[in-house]
C-alpha cells in the first residue's frame, strides 16, 4: 500500500470518527481531552506550529497518550473533518485510534 493512500485512509477514518462523535479537534478541545484523559490518540498534521507540536508532545507524553503526526496539512485535516484548518485531533474511541495508530506507523513523516 503506498503512502499517499495510507494517508486517504488515515483522514478518511478521521472524518468517520468525527460523524461518529468521537473525535475533538481544534487545540482547545484537544488540550481538554488530553487533560480529562478522554484522548486515546492525539494527531498533529505536518505543518502544526512548532509550539503546537512541542506542547502536545509534552502533554500527551505527561498522560501516556500516542501522538501521531500525519503527512498531511491543517487544510487537508480540517477538510476530512468537514471544518476549517485543524492542526491537531483527538481521537476519544480505542477502535478509531488502533486502525490509526495501525496506518501512521507505516507512514514516513
């Protein structure tokens, strides 16, 4: 499976979560989720700020929660989302962040 589609299967299961009602996205509700230990998986898109990255990667280390970054931009998130330009998702369902988790591995970021 090549990469490109790997990441199409990555924001397609995104935006499945989303309509599913378990996935928060945008920093704010993200940064809740973590802290709440609702969060089962935390994903930054490639072009994430570098703060946005530094202080998820802290936060999410602090709860033992993965963090995945996707190949892909704030745009092309968002848009697999049905919103504006997101940099950050937590996926709050173990089922959406295992089939995830399970497609990011084999992506190179």
């Amino acid at each position: 499976m090549s990469e490109t589609e790997n990441s199409r299967k990555v924001l397609s299961l995104l935006g499945l979560c989303q309509r599913a009602g378990k996935l928060k996205s945008g920093e704010q509700a993200c940064e809740t989720a973590v802290s709440s230990r609702e969060a089962v998986l935390v994903v930054l898109s490639q072009d994430a700020a570098p703060w946005t990255v530094k202080k998820f990667t802290q936060k999410c280390h602090y709860y033992q929660i993965p963090v995945a970054v996707l190949p892909c931009t704030k745009e092309e998130v968002g848009r697999a989302l049905g919103k504006g330009y997101r940099s950050c998702a937590a996926v709050c369902e173990a089922g959406f962040a295992r089939s995830i988790s399970g497609l990011t591995e084999k992506l190179d970021v």
